[in-house]
C-alpha cells in the first residue's frame, strides 16, 4: 500500500511540476535562440531563415501557435526543408529568463526589425532582408505551411526586385538616378 501511495504523490508531483505544466516552446534540436549562429547555418544551408519573436510563458497567441502548429512533427519536417528556426524568447517568468542566452541581442533584434507584438513572425533571407511577416494564423499546421508559402511566393520577387533597385540607383548618377527614382 505504501508503494501505491508513493507511485502515487510521484505521479502528482510530476502532473504539477512546472516543466511538466510548461506551454509549449520552440525548443529542441531543431530550434536556434542564436540569431548570429543561425545566420551563419542558414548561409552554408542555402536556406532561409524563420524567426520567431515570442513570449514562451506569457504570450497566449504565441503559446496557442506552438501547440497549435510549431509542436507539430509535420510542419517542423516541412519548414525545415526550407528555413532555419529561430526562436527569439521574450519571457516574463525568471526561470524562463534564465534561458535565454542574451535577451541583449534578442532586444536589438526586436527593435532593428520593427517588431511591436507577439507573436511576430519573420521569414527572411540569410542576410536579414525581410520577405515575409505573420503571427498566429488558426488552421493548423498544414494551413500554416500554406500560408509561409504564399507570404514567399510574394514577398521574395518583391524583395528581389527592391534589392535591383537599390543597386541600379546607387550606381545611377545626376539625371539617371532621378529616372531610377521616377520607377519607384
């Protein structure tokens, strides 16, 4: 009988430990909290990035898109065929903050790109050029890789051509580069 109650208090303890009890996360193997060293990934990938700006413990859009979508095996098959993950955490608890390795650059990361809620997600090439942006979309995994792809398949062209642009009026000079600013 004692052997029950102590498998017993165990299993309780376990149920309401905080990891136990924990919202879903972007971590894992799958997952970089490092910006730089997903940059870096992503360039010997040939891949793209997703960052994601969430707050893990308290952002109840954000905790509802990893349950609802990152959690699953599907979509993280899927994703990772194109993207490196990124997961920039924003937490309030101090034990998820103690996570995360440098809220500094996560801060700096969240302010370069204009990122004024949570959960912001950013689709981006290697070099930090942005081509997508979303949040929570309801739906469901395979609704989510849908919609990443429509937000590529124009966001990217669009981004592509910017870049042309740029360079044709940075090497444009007095009357050429008015007429390279009258395309815009």
């Amino acid at each position: 009988m004692k052997q029950l109650a102590l498998a017993f208090a165990l299993g309780l303890m376990a149920l309401f430990t905080p990891s136990a009890t924990a919202q879903p996360t972007t971590e894992g193997a799958v997952w970089m909290d490092d910006f730089d060293a997903a940059v870096k990934v992503a360039k010997e990938q040939n891949k793209h990035l997703l960052v994601d700006f969430t707050g893990s413990d308290w952002c109840g859009w954000c905790i509802k898109l990893h349950k609802e979508v990152f959690a699953h095996e599907s979509w993280e098959s899927a994703a990772t065929q194109e993207y490196v993950l990124v997961a920039l955490d924003f937490p309030q608890g101090e034990e998820a903050k103690a996570k995360v390795p440098n809220p500094e650059r996560n801060r700096e990361l969240a302010g370069k790109y204009g990122v004024g809620g949570y959960p912001t997600i950013l689709l981006m090439t290697a070099d930090g050029d942005v081509f997508g942006e979303t949040g929570y979309q309801a739906g469901g995994p395979e609704a989510y890789l849908k919609h990443m792809a429509e937000l590529k398949e124009k966001g990217l062209p669009a981004l592509q051509e910017a870049i042309e642009m740029g360079k044709k009026f940075e090497a444009a000079e007095g009357e050429a580069r008015v007429a390279v600013w009258n395309e815009v």
